[in-house]
C-alpha cells in the first residue's frame, strides 16, 4: 500500500524532537563533566606544583638504621674509615634519588684535613711533693691535648663566679660533688675565666661525664687549616685519696699536668647532594645531620661499640628520606642542599668547614633545618612532635608548624641545645638555622645501647613524613624566614 505524506503528523514529529533535545541539553548541564579522548586541559598558570601523594615506609627508615647503627660501622668515629663509610652510603642513595654534585663539585664526597691529638692514657700530674698518675688517681675527662701548668687555686664549688679564677690557674674546686648540670656550668664559667685546669673530686657526676664521652679523653680536634692554639680547660677528676694529697699542697704552688701526645693526619668527610631548583634567584635551603659518632670506647655490660643509632643516624635517615621524596615529585622553585657533616662529636668540625666553604653562597641559603636524634619521643613533647632548638628566636618553626610540620618549641632551654649542634655554625654567620629533636637527653645518650632496638621506627618515620609538605611549601613559596629583633646569635 503507498504512504503519502501528512503535514501534520511531520510538525508534530519535529515538534517532540525539539522538547526531548531541551530536556536532554537540560539534563546534560546537571551531570559533571568528562574529559574527552584526544583533549587536554591547559594548566592554571597561577596554580602551584601538583605533588603526587607520599608515605614515608617504616622499612626504608629501618633499612637506613640498619646500615649506619650496625656493628659493621664500628660506631663510626669522627674522622674515621667507618665515617668514611658511612658517608659514601649516603652519597649512593642521594645518586640512587637523583641528586647531583652541588654547583662547583666534582663530586658528592667534601673531604677535609683534620688535625687529630691521640692521646697514650699515661698523663702524669706533679704538685709539689704529690705525684699523681692516670688511671689509678685521676682520670682525665677533657685535653687540649698539650701540656698544662699554672698555680694551684682552690676555689669551693659554691662559690665559683662569685671568686674568680686566675688566667691560667690551676683550679681544685672543693666541696659537696656537684651534678651533671652544675658541673658543666661551673666548667663553663671558669673557662671563660681563663682557667687552664681545673681538678674535681671523683663523683657519679664525673664518671657519668666520662661515659658520655665513650669512656675515653675527649680531645678537640682541628681543621689542619686553623691556625689558632689549642684552646679549651683541661679537666679531670681525682680520687677521694689523691684529692687527700693534694689537700697538703700549699695554695700557689706549681702544678703541671704532662700529657703524652701523637697527631697524625686525618680526614673527615661531608656527604653533599643537590636538588636544582627552577629559579635561582630565589635561594637555596640547608637540610642536615651528622653523619659521625663516638666509635669504639669503654665498654659497658661487655658492649664497647657506641653505635650511634640515634645519635645521630636517625637525623642522617631523615635527611634520605626527604631528598628521597623531594626528588621523585615537580621541579621545586628553590634548590635545595642536603648534607651530611663529618665530624660533629669532635667539635662540629664537618659545619664549620662546610660554612667557610659553602658550595652556594651563605647569603643565598634561605634557612637551615638541622636534624639530631629523631629516634625517640621527648616526654616533655606532645605525641608524635619534634622539639625545634631556639624556637623563639625566629619564624621558620613557627610558620612550618602552620604548614603541618610536628615541631614545637624546646622545653630544655636551660641545656643550650640550639648552641649545641652543627645548626649553630651556620647561625652565627647569619643564616636562620635551627635543630629538630626528638628526646633532648635519651637514656641512650652516649652509651654502646644506642641501638637499633632501642629506637622508635613508627616515631621517626611519622616525623619525617609531617615535614614533607611544609618543606614543600618553603620551597615553592616566596616566604623567607627571619631572625627576630635581638635573636640571632652573634660571634
């Protein structure tokens, strides 16, 4: 049968292909967008950089301690192969990341001549008619690893700041034996004093000091290129019957100390990786820990490796962890450096190198984050924070706190933490430098358990991983921190 058109029925036809397209463009408006095969999104230009997503793992944290705690290391003694060692790890994993030399090295490795006083454990002392030895009557805590004479001078350990000693005296501080604390401030005092030698009656104080110090003299140890004398007060505590027989010995009278000393020359080493930013103008920052620690020394409990699993390869691991993660996402705007200092426990020697021979000029670094002894949390520290040294004295633990990062201020000020780690070295030549912390004074601290059993793995890594976006932020962002008025510290 023929079908002939009908005008009619075709408008009403039209009619409803018009209202369901209506309906149909009505509904497309409601559903989210798609992205088209073949198509692409022009980036804002305004927006940041797109960080992918970051988890810090427990296993490489442990890993990293695995390595540079073991026994394997000896402890890795300032300026020693073991430290050379361990710094050679780090520059494998700052390779392995994808770091480079920084501007003007030709390589990861920065090593330093140091001169190195060992000492025979054969001191003698001599005041007149009293012969004392090492070993049997005293024990020497701390050498500038010469000789030393000058006057007897005894000074009650109460009174000392309010007698002063004598430039070049010979203290013996009597009375009540004093405490840690006390002892280190009444050394403190007499040494800005000018006091060459001081004797103290043996205590739990001192011979926990000497512990601390590995069970052996602690002696400075010197860039070979400074010039200056050895400086510092001879210190050393003596027996309850040696002190006996110095108590006969007339006040005045000529003290000498005779040490008995080799130097051979050593090397210390800083392990250095760079992450070049896209604009250099816009400044550099400093992430850094120690790389050393005390070595092989008095043993306790039949352990006599000091294996420094806190102190301070916790703060080594933090510094691989970030430049592990800063390295894997986006260009960053600033550059940043990350060192490893040899030669910390000797007398921040690896710093004080680094500063006079900074790879990028002081003036460019925009602060300095060190990292000491992540390992465990500080009682006094809320949960899962780091304690920031010298909190108040500028904005950058303030304003990273802001961003995310677990830091808070010290509650040791009294400890002078902020001036007692490579962080200080960098302040001084003006550079906003400070020092995150874990537990300030570990039972550990200094002693052969400073294991990996001893640390908390989940509490480091939780640390490190807060750190990721505020240090993201700094080095993505115009922000430069500063000194408060009055607060930084001065030579």
């Amino acid at each position: 049968m023929s079908k002939f058109w009908n005008g009619r029925d075709a408008i009403a036809q039209v009619s409803l292909s018009v209202v369901l397209l209506v309906q149909a463009g009505s509904l497309m408006a409601q559903l989210p967008s798609f992205k088209i095969p073949g198509t692409k999104k022009k980036p804002d230009a305004k927006a940041g950089p797109q960080f992918p997503a970051w988890t810090v793992k427990p296993e490489w944290v442990k890993a990293h301690e695995q390595f540079l705690a073991s026994d394997a290391l000896a402890g890795r003694g300032s300026a020693t192969r073991d430290e050379e060692i361990a710094a050679t790890y780090v520059v494998s994993e700052f390779m392995q990341y994808g770091l480079t030399p920084a501007p003007g090295s030709q390589g990861f490795l920065q090593s330093i001549d140091v001169v190195a006083p060992t000492l025979d454990g054969k001191a003698s002392l001599a005041a007149g008619g009293v012969v004392l030895t090492e070993g049997d009557d005293m024990q020497v805590l701390y050498s500038t690893g010469t000789s030393v004479s000058g006057s007897l001078q005894r000074i009650p350990a109460s009174e000392v700041g309010k007698t002063k000693g004598k430039k070049d005296a010979v203290v013996v501080l009597t009375g009540a034996p004093l405490s840690g604390e006390t002892l280190q401030g009444v050394i403190g005092t007499l040494f800005k004093e000018g006091v060459g030698f001081v004797l103290v009656p043996k205590s739990e104080a001192t011979q926990k000091f000497f512990d601390q110090i590995g069970g052996k003299t602690r002696v400075p140890v010197k860039l070979k290129d400074d010039e200056s004398a050895a400086h510092g007060t001879t210190l050393a505590s003596v027996s309850e019957a040696a002190m006996k027989g110095l108590d006969t010995v007339r006040e005045g009278a000529k003290v000498t100390l005779t040490i008995h000393a080799e130097i051979k020359p050593r090397q210390t080493f800083n392990a250095i990786g760079f992450l070049a930013g896209s604009d250099p103008s816009s400044g550099t920052i400093l992430l850094t820990a120690h790389l050393d620690h005390l070595g092989v020394g008095a043993a306790v409990n039949g352990d006599a490796i000091y294996n420094g699993a806190n102190d301070d390869a916790a703060g080594t691991t933090a510094v691989l962890e970030l430049a592990h993660v800063l390295a894997a996402g986006p260009k960053l705007k600033r550059s940043i450096l990350f060192v490893c200092y040899g030669s910390e426990e000797s007398g921040e020697l690896g710093s004080e190198y680094f500063g006079k021979h900074p790879p990028v000029p002081l003036k460019d670094l925009v602060a300095n984050l060190e990292f000491e002894m992540i390992g465990n949390q500080d009682p006094k520290m809320p949960p899962g924070t780091l304690l920031l040294t010298g909190f108040d004295r500028s904005n950058l633990g303030s304003t990273l706190k802001e961003h995310g990062a677990k830091v808070g201020p010290d509650p040791y000020p009294e400890q002078h933490f902020f001036e007692r780690s490579d962080n200080y070295q960098l302040a001084l030549e003006g550079v906003v430098a400070h020092t995150a912390a874990g537990w300030g004074t570990p039972l550990t601290y200094h002693q052969p358990n400073d294991d990996l059993a001893h640390l908390d793995i989940n509490f480091m890594t939780a640390a490190i991983q807060s750190l990721i976006d505020p240090l993201r932020w700094l080095a993505t962002n115009e922000f430069k921190p500063a000194w408060f008025p009055g607060m930084q510290p001065k030579r």
